[in-house]
C-alpha cells in the first residue's frame, strides 16, 4: 500500500521535535505529501479530556480496566492538555524522579481517542496520521504479562511519544546502580545523570528530532507493509530495548538496512 499524505500533529511542549524539520526529513526520505497540524490533544472538551483519563493505567500488572476519574484528575488532565499550569505536586513525565511517579496511559485506548478526533473524511488508507505526544503510551504485554512503555504504537493513526523514548527503553545496570546508591547515600541524582548523560536520551534533549525520525520511519513501514520493526541494530527500524541500542541505531548507524531500503526504493522510487 502506497502513502498518499502524511500528517504529522505536534507536541508543542516539546520544541525539540523540530517539526518542520521532521516534514522535511519524511518528504525527501518517500517523497510523499506532508502536513502538519497544531496537536490534537490542545482545546480538547470537557467530553474528550474524562475520554483521555478514563486511559490511565493504575495496576500494570493487569490488563486495561476503564478507569472513573476523579474531579482533581480531570483538572489535571485539561491543565496537561492545553498546556497549562500543572496542579502543584503532579508529577508530569519531566518532573518525576522515577517512573512509578509518572502518569501512564494505555497506548491503544489512547489512539481510539485521537481517531475520534480526526475528521471521517481524512480516516482513509492512503492518508497516515501520526502524532507526537509528551504522553506516556504503554501496551500490556501477553507474555510477562505486565505493561511496558512504548515510543511509538503503530498504526493509523500511529502516536509517538516523547516520554516513551526516555523511558522505555532501558538505561545501562549501571547507571541503575549507581542512582539507586546515589538515592540510598542521600547524594546528589544530577551529577550521577550528567556522568552518564551519552548514554541515553534525556527530556528535552537536543537530539530527539534525530531519534523522532526513526520512530516515524517505524510508524510508516508499518503501515506501508505491517511490518514496523527490523531485528537488525544496523538498521533505524530497530526496535531497541536499551537505550544503547536506540542511539547507536538511531544516531551512529543513521540509516536502514539494505533490506528495507530496497523495500522502501520499490515502493517510492
């Protein structure tokens, strides 16, 4: 199946998605229609917002059960959308000292929310809808049965969040040991993250836009074939578990592998 139009939506809380940048990385790269839109989370309803709490995740040990939310969750949730003021005390992806702190949601629950939001006419095969979302997306795993956070979920619309390619892929043993003697000593964490800050992605980092390109590469093999992810490191369609293995993929090696670079050639060039 052949990609007509692209249609990026922003995360303007995280500027450094460049994403201007990013349509010109995706034009070039298939050579195809690229649009881009103000975020679809932004000026949501008051019907959208309780829709978008109800995806929380509250037990990751079991599958997605609808959550009712509280009065102080959907005021939470609205500041978060519109990009507001956020309550004092709640922990967004940027402030949180550890993951447990973070706000999760479930990834698909989530998309089924953002496709309610896009125009009918615009839901067609040949048209792909991917947004970026400073929004934790997890998916609950069969086979260790327990949520896992994700950087992107594939499909259309595909979502790629910011947040998830901090944390889902994992940071070095130790890194880990080190903050957690650095927490049980009561020593200072920053100086442990600025130790080890070439090893993984960071919020806010000058280096997401690069990193971004791979998971939309990911989200359009995945619509263009049903195939997202390639088993090679040396390859940007990498699904990296390590966040070793996602700069190396992503920013050392910086290419796709010849098998999916002659997918991509037949299908574009």
């Amino acid at each position: 199946m052949n990609i007509s139009k692209i249609i990026l939506y922003d995360e303007p809380s995280v500027p450094e998605i460049q994403i201007n940048k990013l349509k010109k990385f995706i034009s070039d790269y298939i050579h195809t229609d690229v649009i881009i839109r103000n975020n679809l989370f932004n000026n949501a309803n008051e019907k959208i917002i309780e829709k978008i709490s109800k995806c929380r995740i509250f037990d990751i040990k079991s599958p997605f059960k609808e959550h009712n939310p509280t009065e102080e969750e959907l005021q939470f949730e609205k500041e978060y959308c519109n990009n507001t003021k956020i309550m004092e005390g709640t922990k967004t992806p940027e402030t949180a000292k550890q993951i447990s702190e973070i706000i999760m949601y479930d990834g698909f629950e989530i998309r089924n929310v953002l496709e309610s939001l896009i125009p009918k006419e615009e839901l067609v095969n040949d048209v792909l809808h991917i947004i970026f979302t400073n929004k934790l997306t997890c998916t609950y795993d069969q086979n260790d049965f327990r949520y896992h956070g994700r950087a992107v979920i594939c499909s259309n619309p595909s979502i790629i969040s910011t947040a998830g390619m901090v944390e889902a892929p994992g940071k070095s043993r130790e890194y880990c040991f080190d903050i957690m003697k650095a927490k049980s000593l009561g020593s200072d964490l920053e100086s442990i993250k600025k130790q080890y800050q070439n090893e993984f992605l960071d919020y806010h980092d000058e280096r997401t836009s690069k990193i971004a390109e791979g998971y939309l590469l990911q989200a359009i093999f995945y619509n263009l074939t049903g195939e997202a992810f390639c088993e090679s490191l040396d390859c940007r369609l990498n699904n990296a578990h390590w966040q070793k293995d996602l700069l190396y993929s992503q920013l050392e090696f910086g290419k796709l592998c010849e098998k999916h670079q002659l997918v991509l050639e037949k299908l574009y060039l």
